[in-house]
C-alpha cells in the first residue's frame, strides 16, 4: 500500500501525510500544514522565548525609569504623605459625585412625579399618531433642508410647554431632520417667526 509522501518547507525533511507527522490544516489541499510537527513545536518554543525576553525588558526598562521615584516615595516620607492626601482628596471626590449623583436622580423622580406630561418617557398613542401624520403631511421631506427620508423628527412650531392645547394639532407640526432639530434648540422664539402658518 503506497502511502503519500509531503517535504516539510522549514526542515526540508520528506514524511508520511498522516496527522502522525503534520498537523491538520482544512484550508490546504491536501488537508495537512507545510510544516512538519517537530518544526512546529521549535517554532511555538520561539516564539515564547521571544515573548518572555520582551517582557522581561519591559519590565527592567520601566524598573530603570521610575527607580528614582519609587526611591523616593519610599525614602521621602514627607513626599509619600503628600501623595497620599492627594489619593484621599481624589476619593473624596468621587464620593461626593456618587452622592451628588444620587441626589440629582432623586430629584428627577419627583419632578417626572409631578410633571407626568413633561417627559418624553411617558409619549401617548395620541403623540406617535401626530408624528406620524406630521411626517406624512411633510411627505417625509426636512422642511429646512429638504433632506428626503434618513432620521426625520416631528418639531412643534407653537412650543407644548406654552401652549398645550395645540400639542396633537397636525398644523402645528414641521417635519426637521435631527441636524436641523438640533440647530433651532434655544431658537424656537425665532423659527416660530420664520415658519409659523399665518
């Protein structure tokens, strides 16, 4: 029985294609690696002495650099305690963020509490229904732009915090894309001039 025959490419070495003597490749023809296994296995060795070198250099070029300092925060007690009030300072920061934090998010709940109809999070059927409309009214064109399709916002020409009762009008709704939405936030006194429907 004649038995098929590969030369490994590093050691040059005629052997047996069998998983014996290669290790297994599926993206090779013949399903085998180039390289012999031994050849592998010195490769693999290599590389991990290559590695190891690398990161013991690392390791003595940093010692190197920062000896002076770690000396002296170990020597200089004076400096080892400024350096530690400025950790404990750092800290003290941090834990009057959280807390700061913390109260801001309390605050908030109350105020969605309170405001119900000022969120965005609590948007009616009625909203999604005006949006739609509005979109469709504009022809799903930015009326600033006229951008057609992308990511387009229904935008209230009268503001609902100052007039509430014409929130689900469709008239009182412009198609903007989210650039343009983004641009008259602050303005809204001045594009109700430019484009309200008198």
């Amino acid at each position: 029985m004649n038995m098929e025959t590969k030369i490994c490419t590093k050691c040059k070495i005629e052997k047996l294609a069998t998983n014996e003597f290669f290790p297994p490749d599926k993206r090779v023809k013949d399903g085998f690696q180039s390289r012999c296994r031994e050849c592998c296995r010195e490769a693999c060795r290599e590389q991990n002495l290559r590695r190891r070198k690398n990161s013991e250099y690392r390791a003595r070029e940093y010692e190197q650099n920062n000896k002076r300092n770690h000396a002296r925060y170990w020597n200089d007690t004076e400096y080892r305690m400024k350096r530690l009030e400025q950790e404990r300072d750092r800290t003290r920061e941090l834990r009057k963020n959280i807390e700061y934090r913390a109260i801001e998010n309390e605050r908030h709940r109350e105020y969605i509490k309170k405001n119900p109809d000022k969120t965005i999070n609590n948007l009616t059927p009625e909203y999604y229904e005006w949006h739609a409309e509005v979109l469709k009214k504009d022809n799903y064109t930015c009326q600033e732009c006229h951008q057609a399709g992308g990511k387009l916002e229904a935008h209230h020409i009268f503001m609902k915090s100052k007039a509430p009762f014409l929130k689900y009008e469709i008239w009182n709704g412009i198609t903007l894309c989210q650039k343009c939405h983004r641009k008259i936030r602050g303005k809204e006194d001045w594009f109700l001039i430019a484009v309200s429907p008198m």
